[in-house]
C-alpha cells in the first residue's frame, strides 16, 4: 500500500500558503487550484471553496472510509470484528480486531494523516480569510466561515485525541519548519486546544443552515462535541451544563424510523431529519468539482449477501439487542416486528422470522440453522449494491440520540436531575418500555445497554469503554468471543502508537 505523507512533508504547501494537494487515490479535487496564494484569497467565493476541502478531508478517501476510519474506530471495541476478507487477505486492518496494532500500521498512518490534512485545510482557512478584507468578504461571512473552519479543526483534533494518548495540536497555520516541528502536547493542553475551537464556532454559528447548506456545522454540533469532550474528561458537570443547551435549543428530536438514519433515506440533508447534529456526508454528484462518494460498499455485507465481508458484528452484540424485546403493544416502521428491541432489526441481518433481507428471509440468504449476524446499517433499503461498491449513505457523527444519552451520564455520575427521563426517550423510539432502574448503578448499568445497541458500528463502543474505565473495558473485551480479544492489555491498547514516521520525521517525538 502507498505511503502516506506525514505532517512534516506538508512543509511545502504551507510555506507556500496553498491548499493541501491530494493523493492520486483521493477523492478531493482542490478548488480552483491553479490560483496561486497571492490571489486566491480575494473573494468570498473563493473562500468557501477552500471551506469546502476542509470539510471534505472528513471523508477520508475514496477507500480509507470504510478501511481506515471504519476500521479504526470499529475494530477495537468487543462488538464489531474482522470479517472473512480482511482475516483472509489484509493483516494491517485486521491487528485492530486483534490488538496487535504496530507502530508501523498502514492504516494507522492513513487515519493520522488524513486528520491532519484536515487540520491543515481548516488552519488555511482560519488563517487567511481573517486576513481577507471588508471589500474582499462581507464581515458576516467571514465570521461564518471561520466558525465552521474552527468546528471542523476542533473535530479533527478530537478524533485523533480519542485514539492517541498525546497529539501534536496545530490551533495555527505554521509558517516556518521549526513550527512544524512541535512535540507533542500533553492531554490537557490538547482537550484545551479542542474545547475551545468548539467553544468559538459554537458562539458564531448559526442554530440552523438553510436548505442549500443543510449538513454544515451549526451550534448544536459544536456544542454537542464540546459536551462530548467534557464527557470524556469525566467532567460530568460542564458535560451535563452544555449538552443540556444543545437540548434547550428546541431544534432536535429523535427520528421515529431508526433504520432510516443508515440506508441513505434520512440524512442530514434531508429537511424533515431532526436528529442527526453532524456526519459525513456523501453523494454520487460531483460539489464544486470534487467526486464525494466512498468505495467499498461491500465491506459492511456478509459473504452470504454477496458482500466482501470486511466487518461482523460478534455474537456478543447479537445476544444484546436480543436481551430485551417490545412488550409494548404498539407496531413499529416495520410492520409486525414485535419481538426485539427495534434497533436489533435497523442495524443488523439475524435469525428471526420478521427480518427482510431486500425481499428474502434470514434462513434463505444465510441458511437454515445459521445463527450468524450480519450488518444491516449503512446498506441501501430498497437495493443492496445499486451503484456497484460505491456508496452515497452518509456517516453520521453525532446524533440527538447521543446528546441524551451523554446527559442521562453526566446527570447520573455527579448524582442530580433525573436521567431517567433522558433514557426513557431513546427506549420509546425503539418502542421498549421505561426502564425499572432507580440505583446509581442500576442506571449506569442501563446507559451502558443503551449506548450498545443504539451506536453499533458508529465509532462508539471502544471509547465508551475507556471512559468506563479499565476494568469495565478489559472484562468486555475479554469477554466478548472475538479472536484476538486475549491479546488485549489495557495500558497498550487503550491508545494507538504514534505512527513510527512521525516518530522518524519529527526530532521533537521521541
């Protein structure tokens, strides 16, 4: 596999001021990229097309979607595993499943990268469009976007202070190599760094994009990420304080079809989707002269749907979306399942008599007695490969759904208000009955249920897990029946390696 530049060898480019170039596997065009920096940064025009690649470096590639990202913030938790291709035939995204990651990791490299090139395309932003002039931009652009280029730059340190114990925070556009050349922050400095990126695009933001600009960063997004952040620091009560804003802004609630929110039906740019803050999002049209469709499509289905089976859920998962079901005597989306928890049908292909898969049932695609999972989230509804292996189903990044989990936490763990409530509103949209939970524990026994199957397969569970702390996470690892799982020790896989050519490239990185 290609070697990816490092964040040392973006030196020409950002000495040069210009947009970050694009590897020949990539899927993002530069905008406009045969204008030099002495007159690109002259119209608002121009500036939102710059704004346009850094949102774009979200997706990370036409491939490494769904075999970096997916794989990295997947792989690793005790409810998703390799599947029979990646077992078979790709070693460096299988160490993930199997907590054998090496510093040398292809796709580690990818990930860190592609965060950083991120990173770079938002500092370009920042930096130049505060330079621009009132005759180049009217003010109230220019506040907008830098705002949303602060969002994006806090989200791209968040993602790589999620799988690394310490980062190199880039808060400015580097203008010499010695700036280039940083050491890398401690934890605190980074969580700082972040918090206050969506601490300022939330103050400038607006609630709601228009029509035309649905899918661009809002304030609910930033504070939900800002809430997130606190969350992951234990802070439980700027977590509860700010995650309760997002609340309060009355412009979210939970989509009544769950599996709408994965099969391209429901996203955020869809006017009548209230509940996804933020994703990634995809089409098969070309923006602004760049093709934003991912490949692989097929890695998310099983070998028995004509997939490639890169990914599976565990048996683990399986038997807890089983562990309850609907007593209620209300009828779903999906007519007549009356069974299970409702998120079990939208997220997963398992062995019962009312799942569909595109007009079969389970036993005929899978086999009589076969008792093997697979997914069911981010497949097209109505046609399983209708674009070949492309994908247009967007990525959610955070949902309403999480916003009222993460409070029912904050509220639980620092012991006020009544997270119950909170719960009981995620339950009712998979149509399950309140929770009996009253104790401390009890309650914080219930989220961890709920944040299971409500986020299969989103880049949840492993950081959920962390946060939970290192017994909770080394029992539900070891525990969950995946090859590989006793290979995990929690002071060297609750964090990624830094990647060995950083290591190599950056004198301040022992």
């Amino acid at each position: 596999m290609k070697n990816y530049k490092n964040i040392l060898s973006l030196v020409l480019v950002i000495l040069s001021l210009t947009l970050t170039s694009c590897e020949e596997d990539d899927l993002i065009k530069e905008p406009l990229s045969e204008l030099n920096s002495a007159n690109y940064w002259e119209n608002e025009t121009n500036a939102n097309l710059a704004l346009t690649t850094a949102y774009q470096r979200l997706n990370g590639g036409t491939w490494s979607h769904t075999e970096a990202n997916y794989v990295i913030e997947n792989f690793r938790s005790d409810l998703t595993k390799s599947g029979a291709d990646v077992v078979a035939n790709y070693p460096d995204q299988n160490a993930f499943s199997t907590y054998t990651v090496v510093d040398n990791n292809t796709r580690m490299l990818t990930y860190w990268d592609r965060s950083y090139d991120g990173i770079n395309a938002a500092n370009q932003v920042i930096h130049n469009v505060g330079l621009m002039t009132e005759e180049q931009i009217s003010s109230d652009a220019k506040k907008r976007i830098i705002a949303e280029a602060k969002f994006l730059r806090g989200y791209f340190h968040f993602r790589l202070l999620m799988n690394w114990e310490e980062i190199v925070v880039f808060d400015f556009l580097p203008q010499t190599v010695d700036e280039l050349s940083r050491p890398l922050s401690t934890r605190e400095e980074a969580w700082t760094a972040i918090e206050k990126d969506f601490t300022e695009s939330a103050a400038d933001l607006s609630i709601t994009q228009d029509d035309a600009n649905r899918g661009r960063a809002t304030r609910g997004a930033a504070l939900a990420f800002l809430g997130k952040s606190h969350l992951n620091q234990l802070d439980w009560s700027n977590a509860a304080t700010i995650l309760k804003q997002v609340i309060d802004l009355g412009v979210y609630e939970l989509a009544s079809d769950y599996a709408s929110l994965f099969d391209g039906s429901n996203e955020a740019t869809n006017v009548l989707n209230r509940e996804t803050l933020f994703d990634v999002a995809f089409t098969f049209n070309e923006v602004n002269g760049s093709n934003v469709v991912y490949a692989g499509l097929p890695n998310f289905a099983a070998l028995e749907m004509n997939g490639w089976e890169a990914m599976l859920p565990t048996q683990k998962l399986l038997s807890e979306m089983k562990s309850e079901g609907r007593i209620s005597s209300e009828v779903g989306p999906v007519s007549g399942l009356n069974k299970y928890d409702e998120r079990s049908y939208g997220s997963i292909f398992f062995n019962d008599p009312d799942v569909d898969i595109y007009g079969a049932t389970y036993e005929a695609t899978f086999g009589v007695g076969s008792d093997k999972p697979g997914w069911k989230k981010y497949l097209h509804r109505d046609e399983l490969y209708p674009n070949g292996w492309r994908s247009d189903i967007n990525t959610p990044l955070i949902r309403y759904a999480d916003v009222l989990l993460m409070y029912a936490e904050a509220l639980n763990e620092q012991g006020t208000g009544d997270p119950i409530n909170y719960i009981n509103q995620v339950r009712a949209r998979a149509f399950l009955p309140p929770v009996t939970a009253s104790s401390q524990e009890e309650i914080r026994q219930q989220i961890m249920h709920e944040r299971a199957v409500e986020f299969a397969l989103e880049g949840q569970r492993f950081y959920d897990l962390r946060r939970w702390g290192r017994q909770i996470m080394t029992d539900e690892i070891s525990n969950s029946g995946k090859e590989g799982a006793d290979n995990f020790v929690f002071e060297e896989d609750a964090f990624l390696p830094i990647p060995a050519n950083e290591k190599l490239n950056n004198p301040n990185i022992d």
